[in-house]
C-alpha cells in the first residue's frame, strides 16, 4: 500500500466543520490536508467514497472487554488485541483497555501488557484505564468489595514508573480511598485522573479537581447525585469547567432525560463525552461471563449481576453515538464530536486524535448517510470493512 492516499466522493467532517466537494489527503499514516476534490494530486492512491460521510475515528476511554475477551480475565497482549479488533468494528480507532478493581498482581500484569501492547504499535491501542481498586465501597457498583482498598505508595510508585513506556494512563478513584497529595503526584506526571465510585458532596470533589483531577467517571452512575441542598460529584461535574465527563449512552445507566439536562447544563471548556464501558459481550454472542470470579449475565441489552447490579454496558461506540443523535436529538455532528474530539480533549492528546486537522493521525470512519459503518482506517490504513 502506498504512504499517500486521498480519500473522495464523501461528504467530510473533519471534527470541526464540515466539508463537501473535497478529498482528505494522507501521508505516512497522517493527515496532510482536506483541500477541494479537483486539487488532489494525481499520483496518490485513490479511494472512491461517494455518497459516504467520512468523520474522526471514535475514542473510547472506558473499555473493559469485546470479542469475547475481558481484560481483567485476560490482561495480556493478546486480550489487547482482541478487544482493540473487536472494537474497530464499530468505528473505535483508539481505545483504552480498562481493568476494573483486581488484585495487585493481575494489575501488574495489565501494565505490563500495556506496554507490550503500545511497543507492537498494536492497532487502536491508546493506553490503559485503571478503573479502581481505590474506590468507595458505598459507591462499588459490580466492583468486588473485597479488593477496594486505600492507595498506598506502592500502588502510586508503580502508576508513576509505567507512564514514560506506556503514553497515556487513567486512573479511576474516590477520595475517600486517595489524598490530593497522590492525585496531584499522579497529575503532576501525567496520568489523567478521573473521580468515580465515590459518595463525597461537591465541595470535596471540587478540591480533587483543583488538586488535578480531571474527568468524572461514568457521569451519575456509582456517586452522590445532584441535590438542591448538596450538588454532590455529579454537581461538581456539571458545574467545574476544569473537569471534564465520560457517560454511558445505552438508556439503562442513565436516563435519556437526564442525559440532556447534564449535557445542556455543563460548564465548559469541559465537555461530556460518550464511553461505552463495554464488556466482552461486544462482537460476541457470549451470553455470560464471570468477573473476579462473579457471574455477570447478558439480557435485552443489559448486563447484571445475579442481584440485578448494572455490570458494565452492552453497546459500542456507533451505537451510542446514534443514541444521543436519535434519541436526544443531538445534530449529528455534535453526537460524533462526543465520541471523538470531547474524549481526546479530556485525555490530552487533542493534537493528534480526535479531529482530522493537519498533521493528525489518519484515523477516520467511512458511514453510510444513515450511519451504517462501511469501514474503519487508523493511520491510514483500513482495518475493517463492513
């Protein structure tokens, strides 16, 4: 295949603005530059994509399995893969393989993976999410209560020494499980800290921002709700510009109601953006799964534990991304921001992911005018095809 390609025929929205009549030009693996159809260069591998919306690849930074692998059952390079191929068939083009609260030793064996999984240059990897252990065990959700415990200084020690190798890290915590002192160390090297899974009021969760926190875990889900007396986490996301929150859009987790009354009601310059904190069950017909020992059942769209407990979600990013669209009656190019551009702000890595601009990676989804996927490209290269 050829390092320059040029994309035409597709009506292209580069994360910004719009653009018909024009062909996207890429070379080694990046965006060159979005110039009109007739001015591409000739001699640059053509792709017809007529009638097609080409838009930013989807980054989903909340994924805990797909393809039938879960990556606390399976934290090696290979359950990497797995997850990374499985997600690409829904229009993610980077994502973060997320370990839920587990033992210190399978957490030290999910980095090492990481870092395997980010030397392979493996397709769609971005880094990890540590989703826990050091959460509120009144806020656990499915997280087994007996492996949440307090950050302690070999925890941060081995979250410190992985970030140089592995590029970008989240850490899911609560404050009442973590100082401000270990969140500004972790800020402070890079790792972006999200609060979650906690039951402090508004006032605390404030403090944590200030102290480098900055997202907010599956927005409503697992923390103190939004009070007339006490804001709660959920008010400090809304009402804190610093802050920035992942939301789950399958219409189980949250409300579609409230959906629009958090994404009408944020402070920016932070945005809501779209996580799926998806299973094994995506690109799968698995029907149940065990985590940290603990059936986890499939049902209409659900996925619980025996007692009923939400257990991560069951849907993929385009599926989402049509949710807040239809469903919210979001304009089309503010849904797909959601799953693109708003998640590679919060993480930082706004220059090269998240908007089809000048000197980006080449990653981008072909969709059908109905948004119907057609295929998939991360750097240039396309990686499924519908």
């Amino acid at each position: 295949m050829t390092a320059k390609k040029k994309i035409t025929g597709a009506r292209i929205f580069d994360g910004i603005d719009c653009h018909d009549g024009a062909a996207l030009l890429i070379e080694a693996g990046h965006v060159k530059t979005i110039v009109p159809a007739g001015a591409a260069a000739d001699e640059m591998e053509t792709i017809d994509a007529r009638g097609l919306l080409l838009v930013p690849g989807f980054i989903d930074l909340q994924v805990n399995g797909g393809g039938g692998a879960l990556f606390n059952e399976q934290p090696t390079l290979a359950g990497i893969r797995q997850i990374c191929a499985a997600h690409a068939r829904f229009g993610t083009t980077a994502l973060l393989p997320t370990l839920i609260t587990d033992t210190r030793a399978v957490r030290t064996e999910a980095i090492k993976a990481g870092i395997e999984a980010k030397a392979s240059g493996v397709p769609g990897f971005l880094g990890l999410h540590l989703e826990g252990p050091h959460l509120s065990l009144v806020r656990k959700g499915a997280h087994d209560p007996s492996l949440i415990r307090p950050m302690e200084k070999p925890d941060l020690d081995e979250m410190l020494a992985c970030m140089k190798s592995l590029g970008c890290l989240m850490v899911t915590l609560a404050p009442e499980n973590a100082t401000k002192e270990q969140v500004k160390a972790l800020a402070d090297a890079g790792v972006v800290v999200s609060l979650g899974h906690t039951d402090v009021g508004f006032e605390a969760a404030c403090a944590y921002a200030k102290a480098g926190a900055r997202t907010v875990t599956h927005l409503f889900n697992a923390m103190s709700g939004l009070g007339h007396r006490e804001p709660g986490v959920v008010g400090a996301a809304l009402a804190t510009g610093r802050l920035h929150a992942g939301m789950i859009a399958d219409g189980f987790h949250v409300d579609p109601a409230t959906m629009g009354i958090a994404i009408r009601g944020k402070q920016g310059p932070g945005q809501i953006f779209l996580v799926t904190d998806a299973m094994s069950t995506i690109g799968s017909d698995v029907t149940r799964f065990l985590l940290n020992g603990r059936e986890i059942l499939r049902k209409d769209g659900r996925l619980t534990l025996a007692d009923g407990t939400l257990a991560g979600a069951d849907i993929d990013m385009l599926s989402s991304v049509r949710f807040v669209h239809e469903r919210l009656g979001l304009p089309v190019e503010e849904a797909l921001r959601m799953a693109s551009a708003y998640p590679a702000d919060a993480m930082g890595i706004a220059s090269h992911k998240g908007r089809l601009l000048p000197g980006a990676d080449a990653d981008f989804v072909l969709l059908a005018p109905d948004l119907q996927l057609k295929s998939t490209w991360i750097g240039g290269e396309c990686v499924y095809s519908a």
